[in-house]
C-alpha cells in the first residue's frame, strides 16, 4: 500500500539516508555503509491483507536502514520457496528472513543459507534451528487478552459458540488457551463449534453460524480468534437479528473489520492484534541486528494489543492507519530495537 | 412402472425427505421457518451458479470460470461503491456486463479458436483471479482503505445495494431467495419450453446432426457461456450484498459446490441430463445436508466427506440405474 504519507516517509527515508553519511557511520558494520547491503524476503503465503501490510513493514524498516530488498514470493509452493533461498544464496544477499512455509523442506534451506554464512530469521515457520531467530506474533497473548476481556464484559458464566478449524499452527496456539478458560472458568459452557475454511471465508462460516445460532439460541458470546470467522458470524447475527444477545470476540484486525465493529449495535465488541506491519519491521531489526553481530534473542515477540469497540467509538477511529496513530501500542513495538537501530518514522506526522 | 424406474424416478427426492425427516428429528430447531429461510439462502448463491453451469452443461460444454467470475463480480462491485463513489445501480450493471463479457469471451475462445472448453474456461479462472487483485494490489476492499495511487477510499456500499443481500420480504424471505426462484423458473423455462431451449439440448446430444437442422450451433454454444457468465456476476453481486465488502477470494469452493449441486441434478426424476429442476433440487439438497449437520455439530471435514459421498451416489443414480442410457450408448 503506497499512500501519500508512505511515499512522504519513503522520500524522507532517502532524504535522510543520503544527508545524513555521519549518522550512518555510528552504527555498526555492515550497517555504517547500507547502501551496499542487500537482504531478502521469501515468502510462503503472500495474498491477503495481513500479508500485504506485512511486506509493507518489512520495506518501511529496510527503507528506513537504507539498505535494499528482495521480495521472493512461492505463492504456497514449498518446494519453490526452498529453492527461492538457494537462489537468493546464490546472488549473495547479506541476510534472509523465512516468512511462512513448512518445517520439512525449509529446514535445510535455511541450514544452507547459514553454511554460506549469511544469517537467517524466520517468521512464523520454525525451522529447527538454534542459531535462527524466530520472530512471532504471540498466538498465546492475543486469545488471552481478548478472552479476558469477553470475561470482564460478560462475567465468569456464560454460553459460548467456538469457531476453529485444527491443523492451522496460529489457530491451533489460540485453541490451547481456549482450552485452558474453559477450565478456569466451569461456567463458561461450550455448546457449539464449527468452523471451515472454504472461501469466501466469511460467507461459508456465516452459513455454519445461522444454523448453530438456531440450533442454539442460547448463545451469549461467539469466541471467533480469526477476523475472516468473525466477520462471518457478524453476518450471521445480524441476519438472525441477534446482535443485541450475541457478542463476537476476535482476534486480527484490518479496516473493513473497524468498519464492521463500529455499524451502530455491532455484536462485534473486541479483536487482539498485533500489526502485521510491525511484525515486518520486528523481522527486518531481529536481522539487521543479527547481521550486525549481536543476538536478538531465539524467540523475538511482537507483543499484541487489545482493541475494544467502545476504544474505536471514543477515539473514532475508522482505518488502520488512524489505529496506528491514535493507539501507539499498535504502531510500534520495543522489540528488536537497539540504540543505534533506525526506526521507521511514525505513521503520524 | 417396476420397482427399478420408481427408484430411478423419484430415489433422490425420498432421500431429500428422509434426511430432512432425519434432521428434523435428531435436531427439534431444524423443522422450523426460520430454519428453511436460512437454508434457502444459504443456497442461494451457489444455486444461481450452479444453474449457470447447468445451460452450458446443456449444449456439452463445460465453465470452470463461474466461481473466478463471482469473485471478480464482488470485487468490482465493490471498487464501483468504493473507490468510485458511483450507486447500486452502476455496481449492479457493470458486474452483469462484466460477467456477459467473460461469458461472451469464453463462449468465441471455444467456438471459434477452438480451444477445448475446459482449457479455455480454466484460462479464463485464472485471469480474473489474477486480474481482481491488480487494482488494489491484493487487497480487499473496504471504506477507509488507502489507495495504491494515494488518499484513502471514501466511498460506502450503497444501502440499496446492501437490501440486495440483506432484505427481507414480510420480514422472512430474504431478496437472495426471491432471485434464486426466479432464475430456476426462467433457467427452466427457457431450457424446457422454448425452442432455443431444445435446440440446446440437441445440440448437447449431437452437435453435428443439429448443425444439419440447421441450428447456428455456434451462436448457441456462446450463448450459453454468455448466460452463464451473467449469472455468475449475478451471484457475485449477491456475495457482495450479503458480504458487504469486496473480499480477496479465488471462488473455487463456490466452483465446486455449484458443478456438484448441477451434477447431482442429473439424477433427480430420472432425468439423466442436465435440467434446471434438477439442479435448483441438488443445490437444495447439498444446503439442507450442511445445514443440519453444522446444527449437529459435525466438524467441516466430515461435511467434506458427506458432499462428497452424495455426488458419487447421485452419479450412480445417473449412470448405472438409468439403464437405458448405458444401454443405448452401449
């Protein structure tokens, strides 16, 4: 996404990378001279929302270390993506971040990258290996905060429904603490769960919701910890005419689904998320740091925040940028973030 | 009439009883009105698809793209709303000349490059699932999303065009519904008790003695792209309705369940053809079937496994009961 702002950020990005020469030579080697530094994305999954703004994070952080990027894109092909790495070896980048893919086949790919010395993060994928860094979004905290939320808007008993589909690793880390409320609170009482990945996501889970919502018209909360579900079961309720007995919590965020939790008596009453886009930028510094010689840490998390309707109404917020600039916990993230590393300039001016 | 032919004729529509009466029972909340308006619209997109498919199924073709074309219809519905700024009215007519357009170039791809229909059609599925994604660089589309050329989308989903998927008439059936009834009864109208019908089904049967008739084989068979490509903008459009944003998504799950519900119509009343009752029953079915098993708490994968199993009966049904034909072609 290029708006006026980003290209405003990109052109001060350059102003200052080629003003400020003296700035540059403080940080360390290979950063004191970025211009010659080149590092590479490979992707494994590349369409959606989420995993534009991510790049978008990735480009704004290099941008802001001057140096140049790579984007490889598998498009969801395994064997592809192991051997977008041995490409990006060959053409002697400085550093590779992993984003997405599978354990087996990346394993070696990214053994092979380390062997040709050149240092390696991986996002989301866990390759194995004790010398790179994983960069996650904690699954874990983000199904924690907006569970407790649900508890503090609804007390400790209620009715809930339960959107999930097992096999997928992020929704699977949400289940476990799922899991863990229901026993922390017995009163909390599970009478459905569905869910379905066909796509139009939202369209089919809307389909599942209207007959678990009139199977069970009991249901006070629907827990639905991916964006796509619950703004499936949004459409549900509302054609059930249940947004006033019903509240969905969720987990990701993107402007539509700020759109949809504001409409006026939107059942829709939280999300967690974390910023993809930071979660990009976290990746970037985890590597730069990394290639600078020092150690980001096995495990670099990019705390999430929790975002409430009434938060949005109060502070009328309607798109992720404003989110971004009114909810500076949102914007960025204390991670990976030693003195001499250049920050992205805020999304606000 | 034996035994065989009255489970040839009217096997599946026991079936299509049996499973509601079974539902019905297992689950107090299924034989409700609330419930059978759900169905029905639960169905309804997949059901104009599929009665796409089945007018070019008729004349011996086959479209793979309809699923791309309703995602591409939803997509552009939404970029009219929202980046342009322009009504329902605009969204609605260019999303159907949209989908005429596809139809009318997969229909000369086929009839006058010659290309293979199921090679020409999966061309075309790849185009628009390629080409719906280019002008937002991937994303979806929403009101307040920046835009690739810088600023930030204004425009809203007009309220008419929402009532598209959102409506309700008496305050029970949704306007979805009301399209679906109306495209079956025209579908089959126009397939059954129209000349132009039947000639599609001759020229299904054998192209080349229809030709000798004298029937433009051609005209039809682009014809039939062109219904099919309308009404799969037509289901986008109510996608987008029901949706209410223009959501990434390449549309092969609606593909497949609407080619399911059409092929499954073969078997209803023995017809052994494509039909447009047929299909309006299949689509039904395969809705009442997901319908109650979600109800029953039934993980997706299993309702996978039933869809499936249900065409493979049905085909059965088509193929090895119906004796006459396989004797005939024998």
């Amino acid at each position: 996404m290029i708006t006026r702002r980003t290209l405003g950020r990109v052109a001060a990005a350059l102003l200052a990378s080629a003003a400020l020469p003296a700035l540059a030579q403080d940080r360390p080697a290979p950063f004191d001279n970025p211009g010659e530094v080149e590092i590479a994305l490979v992707r494994y999954l590349s369409t959606g929302d989420f995993f534009q703004a991510y790049l978008a994070g990735v480009q704004r952080q290099a941008d802001a270390l001057g140096v140049s990027l790579r984007v490889f894109d598998s498009r969801q092909d395994a064997a592809v993506q192991a051997d977008m790495v041995d490409q990006a070896i060959a053409l002697g980048v400085d550093g590779i971040i992993i984003q997405h893919g599978l354990t087996e086949s990346m394993r070696e790919a990214a053994q092979r990258a380390l062997d040709a010395g050149i240092p390696v993060v991986a996002f989301d994928v866990d390759v194995e290996n004790e010398q790179i860094p994983q960069i996650e979004q904690s699954d874990r905290d983000l199904a924690r905060l907006v569970l407790e939320q649900a508890v503090e808007d609804n007390g400790e008993e209620w009715v809930a429904a339960y959107v999930y589909v097992p096999g997928i690793a992020p929704l699977d880390r949400r289940n476990e603490v799922w899991v863990e409320f229901k026993e922390r609170y017995p009163g909390i009482q599970e009478v459905a769960q569905f869910g379905t990945l066909d796509n139009p996501i939202a369209n089919s889970v809307a389909n599942q919701a209207r007959a678990v919502l009139s199977a069970n018209p009991n249901v006070q909360v629907v827990f639905a910890p991916y964006n796509e579900f619950a703004r499936g079961v949004k459409i549900a309720v509302d054609e059930a005419g249940m947004s006033d007995r019903v509240s969905i919590y969720s987990a990701d965020i993107s402007t539509a689904d700020i759109g949809a939790m504001r409409e006026p008596g939107s059942a829709w009453k939280a999300t967690a998320a974390t910023n993809p886009a930071v979660v990009g930028e976290v990746s970037v510094r985890a590597l730069a740091m990394l290639m600078a010689g020092e150690d980001p840490g096995r495990q670099v998390i990019v705390p999430p925040s929790l975002i409430t309707q009434a938060q949005l109404n109060e502070e009328n917020i309607s798109s992720m940028e404003e989110l971004s600039a009114r909810i500076p916990a949102f914007a960025h993230a204390d991670v990976a973030a030693p003195d001499w590393m250049p920050l992205p300039s805020a999304p606000q001016d | 009439m034996t035994a065989r032919d009255f489970a040839i004729r009217y096997g599946f529509l026991l079936l299509l009883l049996g499973m509601v009466g079974l539902f019905g029972w297992l689950q107090p909340g299924f034989l409700t009105v609330p419930s059978a308006v759900f169905i029905l619209q639960s169905v309804a997109i997949t059901g104009i698809l599929a009665l796409g498919v089945t007018c070019t199924l008729v004349v011996g073709g086959f479209d793979l793209s309809i699923g791309a074309v309703a995602t591409s219809a939803l997509m552009l519905a939404a970029y009219v709303m929202v980046v342009w700024e322009m009504g329902a009215l605009a969204a609605v007519g260019l999303c159907l000349l949209m989908g005429a357009g596809v139809g009318l170039v997969n229909g000369l791809l086929i009839v006058k490059m010659r290309v293979p229909d199921l090679l020409a059609t999966l061309g075309m599925m790849f185009v628009l699932i390629g080409l719906q994604r280019i002008p937002t660089e991937g994303n979806s589309i929403a009101t307040g999303m920046a835009l690739p050329g810088g600023g930030v989308a204004q425009g809203t989903f007009s309220p008419a065009f929402l009532a598209l998927g959102r409506y309700r008439l008496w305050d029970v059936v949704p306007l979805s519904v009301v399209f679906l009834l109306l495209v079956a009864v025209l579908v089959w109208v126009f397939l059954e008790l129209t000349r132009h019908g039947r000639l599609m089904y001759a020229i299904g049967s054998n192209a080349q003695a229809a030709a000798l008739a004298g029937t433009n084989v051609g005209a039809y068979r682009i014809g039939a792209y062109v219904i099919s490509g309308t009404l799969a903008a037509l289901g986008g459009i109510l996608l987008a309705a029901r949706l209410g944003r223009g959501d990434v998504a390449s549309g092969n799950n609606l593909l497949l369940d609407s080619v399911a519900a059409a092929l499954i119509g073969f078997a209803v009343l023995g017809a052994s053809r494509p039909n447009a009752f047929g299909t309006a029953v299949g689509a039904l079915f395969v809705g009442i079937l997901l319908q109650g098993l979600t109800m029953l708490n039934a993980p997706y994968y299993t309702q996978d496994f039933v869809k499936g199993a249900v065409l493979v009966v049905a085909l059965v049904f088509t193929f090895a009961l119906t004796g006459r034909g396989a004797r005939a072609r024998a």
